[in-house]
C-alpha cells in the first residue's frame, strides 16, 4: 500500500519553483484520492532511517499538520476524518511512529513525538490506543539513552495535548516516576535530563494528587530545585521554568519550600546567566501575580486572622526581596530602549519590583525610596536611570496619602531630568514615570491633586518639547501626555487646565506624527493615541478647535489614498487605520452633544465618502478602523444616515461575509446594531440582505466563534429598530436562539475561556430576545410571540438553576424577563406563574448589591405584577 514519496517529498523542498509546485500538486493529489494510504507512506517514510533527513522532516510535517489545525472547523474535521479511518491502517501508522522513536536521528525521534501526542490527543479521548502510556512507559527505563530522550520529550507533548482526565491516575504515576527518575542527578545524559524536566513542565496539571501527597511532593520538589544547580544551563533553566510553573499551579502547597526557593534563586539571580536568572525573577513574579489574584477576590473584606488561601510569602521576604530586585535594576543593556522586544535582567527586575508594589501597597516604600534617594543624582547613567525606574516600578500599589507627597517633591527635578538629562536612557526611563505618575496619581478621584495651575504649564511646556528629542523618548513623552489628558476626563464642563493649551498641544502632536523617524519605536501610534485622548478629554469650550482639526486629518486621509493610487505599503496601510480611528474620536465628541454637533455636520458628506474610499483599499486594519468610525457617524447622523445607506450597504454586506479577518466581521456585526439604532424604521429596506447573511454566518462553522454572540445582539437591535415588521424573521431567528440558548444553558465543569465565553453568548441571545419583545410592544401582532414565550422562561429558569451568570447576564436575563412581561401581559400570566425565574430569581435580583441588577428586578417586579394581576405578587 505504501508508495515511494521520497523524491516528491524533496522536490517539495526544490529551489526551482515549477519543481516544488509539481510535487506540491502530486502530495495534494495523492491525499486527496487515498488519504489512508497516504499517511502510511509518511510514516513510513519518517520511520526510514536509510531516507535522507529532508524527505523525513517533511513527511513528519504533513503528517502532523492532517491531523491538527489551529482553525477550530478544521481541527474537527480532521479528528472525525481519523477516527473513521481503518483501524488497521492507524495500527501500521502507529507502528511506524512508535519504531522511529529509536531513531539515530535526532530531528526523526523529536518529530515522531509531536505526531505521536497529536494522535494521543485524538484516541485517548475516546479511549482508544490503551496501550500507549504502557508501552512508552517500557521505554523509559532500560532502553539506549537517545530512546529514553525521545519518549519522555512524547509523554511531555502528550501531557500538553490531552485533559488530565483522560489519563487514569495508575498511568499518571508511572508517567511521574518516570519523568521524575529522569530528572534525578543519578542521571548522566544531559539530554535525557533535560526532557525529563520539560516533560514535568507539561505534566504539572496531571499532578494534583501527587501534590496533595506530602511525601511525593516533597520528593518532586527536591528533584526540581537539585536540578537549578545543574552545571548544564539549559537545565538550569528548564528547572526554574518549572518552579515558575508550579508557583502558580499549587501556590498553597509552597510554604514548606519558600525559604529553600529564596536562597535558590537570589544566587541564580546575583551569578547565574542571564536566560536562568530571568527565570528566577519570573518565580517571584508568578508568587506576586497569585497573591494579587487572592487579595482581589477577596477585596478588603477579611481580618488578619481569617481563613483567606493567601501567604503573604511576598510581604515576608520583602527585607530580602527588595535589595536583591534593586541590584537587577543596575544591569541595564545599551542599546534595551531601541530595542522594542528587549527582555533583560534589569527590566524584568523592574517589572517584578512593580508587581511587588501591586502585592504589598505602602510596605515598599520605605525600603525602595533610601536607594532612590541615593543613586537618582549619581554621575553614572546607570544608577540614575536605575533610581528613576525604582520610583516609576512603585506608583501603582501604594497608596495616595504615601506616595503624593513624594511625588510632589519629585515631579520639578523630574521635569528637569526629562529636559536636562544627557543620557537618553535616563530621558526615556524620566518620561515613563512622568506618565505613571499621571495614570495612577492624577485625576477627579484624587483628594490632593499633584497638578494644578501653578505646575500644569511647565509640565505641558516639558512634555512638548520632548516631542522633539530621539524617537523612544518622544515615544514616552507621548505617553506621559496621554495619561495628563485622561486626568481631566471626568471634569465634566468645568474648564480643565489644558483647554488654554489645546491648540498648541494638538499642533505639536500633528508635528510628532510627519516626523521622518516616526518608523523607529511606536512613535507615530502613540502620538495619535495621546491626540485622541486629548480631544477625548477635551470639553465644549474647544469644540471649534476640534472641528478645525476635522478638516486636517481629511486632508491627510486623502493624502494616503492618492499616494496609494501610485504604491501601497504596510506604512501606509497603518496610516490610514490610525487617521480613521483619529476622525472616529472626534465624531464621538463632536456627535455627542447638541451644542457642537453642527461643527460636525458640514463636513459628514465628505467624511462618509473618504471612509467608503478606504474600504476600496487592500488593508484589513484600516477597514476595522474605517468602519467603527462609520458606527460613530451614524450614531451622531441618526436617521439622516439613510443617504450613505445605497452606497455603504455592499461593503456591509463585505465585512459579514469576511470570515476570514473574522475581527472585520465582529465588528461589521456591531455597525449593523449602530446603524440600526441610528435609522430605525428607515433600514427596513436592507434588513432581507443583512438578516440572511447574519443567519448564513450563524450556521457557518468557519467562522470564528467569538462572533456568534454580537450577532443575537444584533437581532435584538433590528428587531427594535423595525418592531413587527421582523415578522417574517422569526420563523429563521428564533430556532438559531432556541438552540443556541439550550447550549449555553448547560456548562458544566467548563475551563474559564469557556464559561466567560458562554457567558457572553447567553448575554447575546439575551439582547436579541430583549429587542424582539421590546420591538414588537403595542403592536396588533405580539401573539405571534407567544409560541416562543415557554422556551424563553425555559432558559431563563436554567440560566437561574446553573448558578454561573456573571452580572451583566445576570441584569440582561432579568430584564427580559421584565420584557416579556411587559409585552404579552395577561396572556403570558399563566406561564409566567410556573416559572422559577419569576420568583426566586427575581426575589435575588431585588436584592442585589449591584444597583443596575436592582434596578432591572423593581422594573420586572413591576411588569409581572401587571401581567399577572395578582396583589400578592
């Protein structure tokens, strides 16, 4: 059966392109007429060790990619394609895999793994290949060094690709023992060793009951800290992957180890190599991360002594934590600030020490300030860059009445450093705390502000001028003015401090964003980010500025699609996206209110035609853009949107059928909703078009799942727009809800991706059943409702029974409830009295904490007793 593939398989990889798009047709060809045969000859070929090594790599790549996608559709269909194949060939197939584990080539054994865990992750599920774990297992112990290696490296790629549940706690245990005899420093092969620690990595999740076993934690855990003192570093490393590891997946089984984990990695950290000491400050990183988690849970509701699953490993080890993250911050590297995926010791010592300030609040700053204070005047750049980085680390934790005072003291010489400073490193470390000081101690909640009349024209006069230095610097002073503007935000119309300023700052922003080296760092995005929150923030008094600046971004707009007209580039494409989103901050503003909504008007006709025009375009980031902004405008137009209507409604129908920059039609779904508020009764004409894509793309299972939910919303919002005319909709409509809701209903035992994800699903069909009863209220035809009305109280009664609706479904559900009742009334009575929902759900939500989900239940409360007629209710 199976066939010579070798040459294909090479001429696949050829430089002559008609050669490898030959073989390309062939392999495709060959797959298609007899795939069984097919991945026998690849496995064959890969278990070949007389084959060269490029015919056996690829041939483990197919065989690896025909059995897993990271397109969810495909990944199904792959795995229904294999489990119906002949059990016969699966047994040869995997033969051939488990044979080239014994391999003399290394990349054979390393690929064979991977394929191997990929058929694991399909059979194990449905408890097929029993045997695997055991004969792996077999392999562990006595078998030639590179063997042992190769399975272990499997049973760790098997551990990241299936459930713990899958795995009968007997093989867990042997798969441990095995890994961890692997580890054990008896072991003489580095490279065994090295898999076996890695495979502990992905085997931690299977471990719960061997860590509930004091005597088989303690034993796992020395092996792992032996093997940080190894004198191979990638070994060093792997074993502080997995501390990292286990200190966020059994945080509460650490105490008896901490103290010996201390001393581990403050050694690595002071004189290990850089890739094992930035493991080593990750552990304490990982420890804040818990302990943050743990303390916001359970918010400021508990004393001292009661029985909260926190540690405070980070609040002991302070005295010695500090000075030993103080140290890192000395270990800049030259060129880090250029470089915008740098990672070294002294930014990872940075983040940790702000992570520690998040976990600890006041506690840090008495032991950080002494080294602040002495270091922040030095002659060497690096401990003055160090100094300024501790305070920026420290401004978010503490609190206001600890860390204003400082600030205050801090902020003149910091403004000077910005300026003065020659080092660029310090400019850029000075601007970036500016900018923390701003976000987290500036603003209307604050009781002491630390901006005010006498130092906000010195700080604006700063900032500007530091638009003008190096391109990362500027970058930050970007930034820190983000953060000055989003301080007045909620000052309402009362004249915020920059409106004397506003003209000269969006000028010097504008300046920012022509600047030639715009390319280097985020520059040019963060100067459009810090002019629209400028113009966010802005109030009515700047309206006519805000209208003048209308006019200069269509300009640039329209310079982008002429210069594309003679090329395109990816620059160009990112220019139009920031300038769509640019406009679509100042139609919010403007749109927002009725006194400067006319600035807005005069120019919507040639917005709405530069925004169509962009849609023409190859960019897919500035079609999202484009059409967000489009959503703005026909919020802010209300119906006179209809004009644009003829024209804009192809490149909607475009954007719900864009599966594949499935972004691009979550939010195409989302305008539909905009423009439906916006036109109500007017959109009737295009409702057919857009409600048979909307139900096409609901029944697709190519698109992306996290577009379902917007879409039920969406028919929330057209049947409210339209009221009884979605008449002839329901019959489509109301199915796709039913079984959608009859889905979400029941979650059982879901990971947390997936219960927020049901969550925002039920909260979709919620709105969607929400805007059918609203839209259809007062209307001649709501009987037509009440064959749906018992499913509906249905799910809400199991949405109540399940007892994991977050808040916001929580108020929907409730609402609906209200609706229902509001819109069938006494018909509905009978109905509504069986219910659950009606009063034990209620009689929660009318005691809510939570005042919206209070307020939903009175307006419930009020409709039922209507609809029911009944005093007693």
């Amino acid at each position: 059966m199976a066939m010579e593939v070798t040459q294909i398989l090479l001429n696949a990889q050829a430089v002559d392109a008609s050669l490898r798009k030959q073989a390309e047709d062939n392999l495709k060809q060959f797959q298609e007429q007899n795939l069984p045969s097919f991945l026998f000859s690849l496995a064959g070929e890969l278990a070949n060790d007389e084959k060269p090594s490029e015919s056996r790599r690829l041939a483990g790549l197919i065989l690896k990619n025909a059995l897993d996608s990271k397109e969810q559709h495909k990944k199904i269909e792959f795995v229904q394609r294999w489990l119906a194949m002949d059990p016969t060939f699966k047994a040869q197939v995997k033969a051939f895999l488990l044979r080239t584990l014994s391999s003399p080539s290394p990349d054979a054994r390393s690929t064979a793994s991977q394929v191997i865990a990929k058929v694991a992750g399909i059979e194990l599920p449905h408890k097929q290949w029993p045997e695997l774990i055991g004969s792996l297992l077999s392999n562990a112990h006595q078998l030639p060094a590179p063997t042992r290696q190769a399975t272990l490296e499997t049973l760790g790629y098997i551990c990241e690709e299936v459930s713990p549940d899958v795995v009968e706690q007997d093989h867990v245990n042997k798969i441990l023992t095995a890994v961890v005899q692997g580890m054990n420093s008896t072991e003489e092969n580095n490279d065994v060793r090295l898999a076996a620690i890695q495979a502990l990595y992905n085997a931690l999740g299977f471990a719960q009951a061997n860590f509930s076993n004091d005597m088989e934690r303690d034993y796992i855990m020395r092996i792992v800290c032996e093997a940080t003192l190894s004198p191979e570093i990638k070994i060093r490393r792997a074993a502080f992957e997995c501390l990292v590891a286990i200190s966020s997946t059994y945080y509460e089984k650490l105490a008896p180890y901490i103290q010996d984990i201390f001393t581990i990695t403050a050694k690595a950290v002071k004189e290990d190599e850089e890739p094992v000491a930035l493991q080593a400050i990750e552990f304490w990183s990982s420890i804040c991360d818990e302990e943050i988690d743990i303390l916001e849970e359970y918010g400021g509701e508990f004393s001292g002594d009661s029985d909260v699953p926190c540690s405070y490993f980070i609040k002991q080890a302070l005295p010695f934590l500090i000075p030993m993250l103080l140290e890192t911050l000395l270990k800049q590297e030259e060129d880090q600030d250029q470089d915008e995926g740098a990672w070294n010791i002294a930014m990872a010592g940075g983040t940790c020490l702000g992570l520690v300030a998040r976990t600890v609040g006041d506690d840090i700053v008495p032991l950080v300030m002494p080294f602040i204070e002495e270091n922040i005047t030095k002659p060497d750049w690096r401990q003055r860059e160090a100094a300024t980085y501790a305070f920026g680390s420290i401004l978010e934790g503490p609190s206001p009445e600890k860390l204003v005072p400082l600030v205050n003291m801090a902020l003149s010489f910091m403004l000077n450093a910005l300026t003065k400073d020659p080092n660029n490193h310090v400019k850029d470390t000075t601007a970036w705390t500016l900018g923390r000081m701003f976000e987290f101690l500036h603003g209307s909640a604050l009781d002491t502000p630390i901006i005010n009349k006498g130092n906000c024209q010195q700080i604006i006069t700063v900032l500007l001028h530091s638009m003008k230095d190096v391109p990362n610097v500027a970058e930050k002073a970007c930034g820190a003015l983000y953060f000055l503007a989003q301080g007045y935000e909620d000052a309402g119309s009362a004249s915020s401090p920059l409106t004397p300023f506003f003209q000269e700052i969006v000028q010097a922003l504008l300046t920012v964003t022509h600047r030639e080296d715009t390319g280097e760092s985020r520059l040019r995005t963060a100067a459009y980010e810090a002019l629209n929150e400028v113009v966010r923030c802005s109030n009515d008094d700047t309206a006519p500025m805000v209208a003048q600046l209308v006019t200069v971004i269509m300009m640039e707009l329209h310079q982008t699609l002429e210069n594309q007209k003679v090329s395109s580039d990816d620059r160009q494409n990112e220019l139009q996206g920031l300038l769509c989103g640019c406009l679509q901050v100042i139609i919010q503003k403007l749109g927002a209110s009725d006194p400067t909504k006319h600035h807005l008007m005069q120019y919507a006709d040639q917005i709405m035609g530069l925004f169509l025009r962009v849609f023409a375009s190859r960019s897919a980031t500035a079609h999202e853009e484009a059409m967000l902004a489009i959503g703005a405008l026909a919020y802010a137009t209300g119906t006179e949107f209809v004009k644009y209507m003829q024209e804009f409604y192809r490149y909607l129908e475009l954007g719900l059928q864009n599966f594949e920059d499935y972004q691009v039609c979550a939010i195409t779904v989302g305008v539909v909703g905009d423009v439906s508020r916006a036109l109500e009764e007017k959109i009737l004409p295009y409702c057919d078009g857009i409600m048979t894509q909307l139900l096409k793309d609901l029944s697709s299972n190519q698109l992306h799942r996290s577009v379902k939910p917007p879409i039920f919303s969406c028919f929330g919002d057209i049947a409210l727009a339209i009221g009884e005319n979605f008449e002839k909709y329901l019959l489509y409509a109301m199915p796709m809800l039913q079984s959608a809701a009859e889905l979400s209903a029941h979650t059982g035992g879901a990971d947390d991706d997936m219960t927020e994800y049901t969550n925002t699903l039920r909260n979709g069909i919620l709105e969607a059943y929400s805007g059918i009863f609203q839209g259809f209220k007062g209307s001649p035809k709501t009987q037509l409702l009440m064959p749906y009305a018992p499913h509906v109280l249905q799910f809400l009664d199991s949405l109540y029974l399940e007892k994991d609706m977050d808040d916001v479904v929580t108020k929907t559900a409730i609402g609906v409830l209200g609706d229902l009742a509001d819109t069938l009334g006494g018909a509905a009575g009978p109905l509504i009295q069986q219910s659950v929902s009606s009063k034990d759900f209620l009689k929660e939500c009318l005691s809510s904490d939570d005042h919206l989900i209070k307020e939903s239940a009175e307006w419930a409360k009020l409709t039922l007793s209507r609809a029911i007629s009944l005093p007693s209710y």
